[in-house]
C-alpha cells in the first residue's frame, strides 16, 4: 500500500484557504453518500494481469472497509468498470498513445463478458450496489458514462472515491465531481498507483484544489458521525 505524503507547502496553501482547517467537509448525510469504485477489475488488480497495478491488491480491504460501512450508513456503492469497444470510439488515445498491438490487446481485455474487464473477485459487491460502465478515465466524461444522471437522479451530495489508478481514473473523476458540484473525499488508502510518486502526484493535485483527502478509517468514523481531525 502507498504512502501518502501530502507536501507541508501545499498543505499550509490549502489550509489557508479553508481558514485553518484541514478538511473542507466535517460532516456528510451518509445517505447521499455514494462510493465510487473504479476499476477494480481483473485486468486492473490480478497478478500478472495486462494492466497490473499490484498496489491494487493491498487497497481490496480498505475498499471493502468503506463499502461495508457507506451501505450499513444507508448510502450507496457505485463499482465502475473501464470498457472498450473499439480503437476508432477514441482514436486520439488508441492512436497516439499507445502501440497498435497494445491498443488491440486493451480492446480485447476490456470487451463486456472478458475476464479482464469482471469486477476483482475479492470486492464486497452486493446486489443493492451499481454496476455502471465506463468508456473514458472519468467516470463524468459526458457521453460515457450514465453516472451523472443516476447519482443526480438519488440525491447524491457527496462522492467518496477509490480505487486504481490514482493519478488517472480516480483523479479524473474527483476532479469532475468538484467541478459539478458534488463534496468529493478522496480515500487515500484505498486509492493505487503504479508508483509512489504517482500516487502521491495525484493526491496532492486533488487536496489543493478538489478533495479532502482522508483514510479508509477516517472516511468510515465520518459515516458514523465522528469527526477526526
């Protein structure tokens, strides 16, 4: 599991700007609440799988911590999955960013009833919970997602999210939440990267300007109503 290291100058910055205070929401209404599991897929989390994020493995409890304590709260787990279809449904990435033989192989791991693109076995999923696709990074990426409509359509005020990778889906996504108006907390113990400075590259973005940033553990007290500071 990663560190997270927050950067003391960019702590003081966002503290300053939130009067003194380390956390821009002290209490939420867990019951417009909703997790946000991204891509905590096979293709994602296995071992030796195609796009393996082996933090992701350690993240899976911490996950859990958060979607066990939000669904007994009354709120809800929402577990994204990345989806493709075609090479040509985003040419500016499969083409520019990456080889043909791996944009081809992405396009075939991530196909609807492949292994690779099936929720990681080891997720707390129950039948109350989402299951939304997701064919761009964020999971508010008009057109790609029905996230937006569905959590608007609940009442949902408040995002907390997880999942892998940090400094790519997850920050995409808290990023676009903030921007549509929804409280965002970052759980940074149960987000993954491919590398300690990514991870914490993302973090540091997110808690300047997006996010509270919190553990797993804070993140389930503040469902209880117990505010850790």
């Amino acid at each position: 599991m990663h560190t997270t290291i927050i950067d003391p100058a960019i702590r003081a910055r966002y503290r300053a700007l939130k009067g003194g205070r380390e956390f821009a929401y002290r209490d939420i209404d867990p019951t417009r609440t909703a997790h946000l599991v991204v891509d905590m897929q096979n293709a994602f989390v296995e071992e030796g799988a195609f796009l393996e994020v082996p933090e992701a493995r350690d993240i899976v409890d911490n996950i859990n911590a958060v979607t066990v304590g939000l669904r007994e709260a009354g709120g809800i787990n929402v577990f994204f999955r990345f989806t493709t279809t075609a090479t040509d449904h985003w040419p500016v990435f499969f083409q520019h960013f990456q080889n043909e033989t791996f944009a081809k192989t992405q396009v075939e791991t991530f196909q609807h009833g492949s292994h690779g693109h099936a929720l990681y076995p080891r997720l707390d999923v129950r039948e109350q919970d989402l299951i939304l696709d997701k064919t761009r990074f964020s999971a508010f990426t008009q057109g790609h997602s029905d996230a937006l409509d569905i959590l608007r359509a609940r009442g949902i005020e408040t995002l907390l999210i997880s999942g892998t990778l940090t400094n790519v889906c997850c920050e995409l996504t808290a990023r676009d939440a903030q921007q549509l108006g929804f409280k965002v907390i970052m759980v940074a113990d149960a987000n993954a990267a491919l590398s300690e400075a990514e991870h914490n590259s993302a973090i540091n973005t997110v808690a300047s300007w997006s996010a509270d940033i919190r553990s797993a553990a804070q993140t389930v007290a503040l469902l209880k109503g117990e505010f850790v500071d």
